[in-house]
C-alpha cells in the first residue's frame, strides 16, 4: 500500500463504514463530487479546512484503485 492509502480509513463505525480521510469524516465519495463539480484540489481544500491537497490527491488514487466504493 503507498502512502496515500495511509490517508484513508475505513471504520465501520463511522460513516457508515464508508471510506473517510484520516481523521475526519470527510468521506472519498465528497471529494471525488467535489471534484466532478469543478472544484480544483485547492479548492477543496479550502471549503474542508481538514483537508489538504494531498488528502485530495490520496482520494482520487484510492477511487482509481476500487471503483465499486
């Protein structure tokens, strides 16, 4: 696993059990809809202050290795 999986947790307990970045409960699927409407890494970033670019780019990488989340 590289480092950017090390940003994504699963816990049944939260979320739903639906993939988060670390620490939050800012789930993959709000970023990546982040993403779709147009809102750069940055962005995002600023909208979540939990959030740093690289949590983003972490996202993305997990979403292209398990399309079915």
């Amino acid at each position: 696993m590289d480092s950017s999986h090390e940003r994504i947790r699963i816990d049944p307990n939260t979320c739903g059990g639906e993939p988060c970045i670390a620490g939050t409960r800012i789930m993959v699927s709000v970023v990546l809809d982040n993403l779709a409407e147009g809102l750069t890494p940055e962005a995002i970033a600023e909208e979540y202050p939990p959030l740093t670019v690289e949590d983003v780019r972490a996202a993305v990488a997990y979403a292209a290795e398990h399309p079915a989340r």
